[in-house]
C-alpha cells in the first residue's frame, strides 16, 4: 500500500514535497519520492515522472507542469490519471516522451488532449475507454503503440514505420490516418478498419512488407534480428508465434462458455510462453472474457505480464510442474478467480500479478523460495483503485518460507503447509491465532453469510457439528477464568 508522509513545503514556486514510497513493477523495491504541486492535486517524482493524482473525482481541465527542480517533465507514469472520469482536458508538456500503460484508462469524458511532440511510447490501455476523444495525432516521434491503447474514431499516426502492437485500436469503427506503405496502413488492412492515406511520406522510411498466406504469416521485424522470425500460426481460435525451438501463445478470441484447452506442441515445437508480454492474451471481442476453465500444458515455463488480464469467468487456476514464472499483472482482474495454486517450480511473482481478484480466497505457494514482489498489490483485492482493501483471503506456504514472511509484512492471512495435519480448535480462520474474529467468524457462518470458515476447528465441543454451542463454549474460553481446554 502506499504510504505518504509528509516531509514539508520546499523552496520551489508552486511545488510541495511529499515523501511516497512506490513500487517497481516487477520487484516491488521502493524507487523515488513523490513530489506533490502546489494544489496538491498532481504527483511528480524525482525523476521527472508524473506518478498520480491526489483526487480523482476531480472535475475539469488539468494542467502537467513542464519541468520539477529544473529536470523536464518526461514521463506520465501507469495508472497515474486512471479512473479520472470527470477529466475534460490535459494539457501534457512538449517534453513528455512516454506514457505508461493504464495512464488515462477509464477517463471516459476527456475531450481535449493533444499528445507532444515527443512523445515516442504509449503504454497498454493508456487511453483505453476514453470516449470522449474522437480526433488524435499521435507525433512522428512515437516509436511504439501497445495494445489496447484507444478506443476512439479516427487516428493519425505520423510516424510511418512505428511498431504497432495486435489489438491497439479495438474498436472496429476506428478509421486509421497514415502515410502509403506505412505500419499503420498495413496495421488498418490486416484489422479490416477503414484506412485513409495522407499521400507519400515526405522523408524516406523502410515500407512494411509481410507475406502473407492464408493459414500462417512470415514476418522479420525491424527491430529484432534475424534470428527472431517466426511464423504466425492459428489453430482454431489460439494464435502463436513459432520460433525455430518454442512457440508462443500471443491471442486467442474465445466465446463465453468455452473452455480453452492449450496444445503443447504446435508444428512439433514445444508451447513454453503464454501471453505476448503486454497486454491479455484471451479476447473476446471486447476487452474482457469471461471463459470459465483453462488447461496448461506441462510445457509452459512462463505465463508473461498481463497474460490472463480481464479473464473474469476463471475461478481455479492450477499451474503445471514446469512454469517458473509469472509476470506482473498475470492475472489482475480476475474477478472470479477464487483459489491459485502455484507449484514447487515457480520461482518468482510479479508485482500485481493477483492483484483486483475480489472473490480469491486462497493462494497456496509450494517453493519455499519463492521471489514474491514486495508490494501490498501482488496479491489484492482492491487492486490500483482501491489498494486499501488489501487482501482478505487466505496465503498457504511452508512454515519459514517466503510466502509467510510476505503474509506477515502485509498483515495477510496464512496457513503452513506442515501444519496443515494439526486441528487448532477455535482457530476458525486459520490465521494461527484464537481470538474475537474466531468469534466473529462463526457468527456470521451461522447466520448464512458467504465465509470462509475451518468447520472441524469450530466443532469445538467435537460433538460433530458446528452450532451455536460451539460459539458459546469459544467466548467463554476468551473471558478468562473459565476452565476449558482447547486442543
């Protein structure tokens, strides 16, 4: 969770500083201070970052300052404006060469944004549901545009050799402005989207080539070496890239009531990566799917960044013996995921990698060395909007190991792995302890509410059921002075 703590005014027209601890994506590591402006509405650090925005029921037109301390302002970092559904307008400084993903998600009546002249990176989803906006010019500069970034009417992308990521512009009434033989011209005919051409590019430039054949595509970017072709291949609804040694599940369109079964090999190469590392790999035409059971194969090592993002109908997920990693936002929300079991192999958790899955309740970790990000968000509830409803389920690991220690950082409930043999009567919740939310806990069981309860430890006259008498004998043990045992 982040924490603020004041550290006073500096001597800076328009600028206060407040000290904010924040996580690196994937370690977790605190990485700079917070710097606040003068109306405390816009974070900075510094780096010359824009981290957040302090209200974001805030009403109108917001203004990034150019510069902090004399360092330009060059960065609008993820998530920072998310959510801001009351913004109108932003005016964003020449000197802003990257936007991160999520950094206007949601701001669904912003209607004024003109993008730098600098900028040369736009994160995933960072304008994604911004409704409002129906006419941008993305800058010659812009090198990169990741998935899911808009979702408004007509684009103009300047720059005719920029990397243009699968699903940027999911909106199928999104009509694409561009020069002859440029990405986006090439990005709009592959999409089946409108496409209209501003001419010849007037400097010269590579034009996009790319064969094409009806069931596979051969392509060599520009920005990787030879080694790097593949080929597109689609079975059924699954599309991979395959690599002379692996194959890489990179998209899939699934309708709601199919179970998605991954093959192992595709073309006799083994399927070692799931998701293409920025954005979901499962779509159903919109932005979330709601599939409700998913097969691994023993061949995958890793599940990449946002790989099961927005798959909201999961509500089990077993990993097989051979995956090592899970990459940040993995699976953030995933409303319905309820329990997680990560094997023995897996080796490190990226920061929100489970975090907005309001219903998990359970999170078993079997290496005892697991790397787990550093943060409150690897594993919540609330996620990004909401980081202070934590995590309220339960985290199972071995006594000692990794797992324990990040459950008692955070305060979050756990459960070891070796103890699991051993009946602690009264310790309902299993949180190692007997006290008044044992109680709690058992009230609320009885009076019908939907919790999480061990029903053997609160049989605690062992009578064979769990009654109200089992709650009285509780609160008496906790009064004191009452001569009763629990095992």
């Amino acid at each position: 969770m982040l924490a603020m703590l004041c550290a006073g005014c500096l001597a800076f027209t328009g600028i206060s500083a407040v000290t904010t601890a924040f996580a690196d994506e994937e370690s977790g590591e605190e990485t700079a201070e917070w710097i606040w402006d003068e109306a405390g509405l816009i974070a900075y650090n510094e780096l010359g970052e824009v981290c957040g925005i302090s209200d974001r029921d805030y009403t109108g037109e917001i203004e990034i300052l150019p510069e902090i301390y004399g360092m330009p302002v060059t960065a609008i970092n993820e998530g920072a404006f998310s959510w801001c559904q009351n913004i109108t307008g932003i005016k964003i400084p020449d000197s802003v060469s990257v936007i991160g993903s999520d950094a206007f998600l949601h701001c669904e009546n912003l209607t004024d944004l003109t993008l730098p002249s600098d900028l040369t990176y736009i994160g995933v989803q960072a304008f994604f549901f911004c409704g409002g906006t129906s006419d941008i010019t993305i800058p010659v500069k812009t090198k990169k545009i990741e998935a899911y970034a808009f979702f408004m009417g007509r684009i103009t992308i300047l720059n005719p050799e920029c990397i243009i990521s699968d699903g940027a512009f999911v909106n199928p009434a999104t009509e694409i402005c561009g020069y002859d033989g440029s990405t986006a011209e090439a990005y709009a005919n592959e999409h089946g989207l409108q496409f209209e051409s501003l001419g010849a590019c007037p400097f010269p430039f590579t034009p996009v080539t790319t064969a094409v054949t009806e069931t596979t595509a051969t392509v060599t970017t520009t920005t990787e070496p030879a080694s790097a072709q593949y080929e597109e291949v689609k079975e059924g609804n699954l599309n991979f890239r395959v690599y002379p040694d692996h194959a890489v599940l990179v998209r899939s369109v699934v309708k709601v009531d199919e179970d998605i079964v991954i093959p192992s090999h595709v073309q006799n190469v083994p399927v070692t990566i799931l998701g293409n590392g920025y954005s979901s790999t499962f779509s159903g035409g919109t932005a979330f799917v709601y599939f409700k059971k998913l097969t691994i194969p023993d061949t995958v090592v890793s599940i990449e960044k946002g790989a099961l993002e927005e798959c909201r109908g999961i509500e089990e997920l077993e990993l097989p013996a051979s995956v090592k990693s899970i990459g940040a936002y993995a699976c953030v929300n995933c409303y319905a995921l309820k329990t997680v079991v990560l094997p023995e192999s897996v080796e490190s958790i990226g920061n929100y990698a489970f975090a907005e899955c309001s219903d998990l309740q359970s999170v078993t970790i079997m290496n005892p060395a697991c790397r787990i990000a550093d943060s409150s968000l690897t594993f919540n509830h609330g996620g990004l909007v909401r980081p202070d409803q934590g995590y309220r389920g339960r985290i199972l690991g071995y006594s000692g190991s990794t797992a324990e220690a990040y459950a008692k950082k955070y305060g979050y409930r756990f459960k070891a792995l070796d103890q699991m043999g051993v009946i602690r009567y009264g310790d309902v919740n299993d949180d190692d302890s007997v006290d008044l939310k044992d109680i709690g806990f058992m009230r609320r069981a009885l009076a019908g509410w939907d919790v999480t309860l061990n029903e053997t430890a609160a049989d605690i006259n062992k009578d064979g059921s769990f009654d109200l008498k089992d709650v009285v004998i509780l609160r008496r043990y906790l009064a004191g002075g009452w001569e009763i045992e629990l095992n």
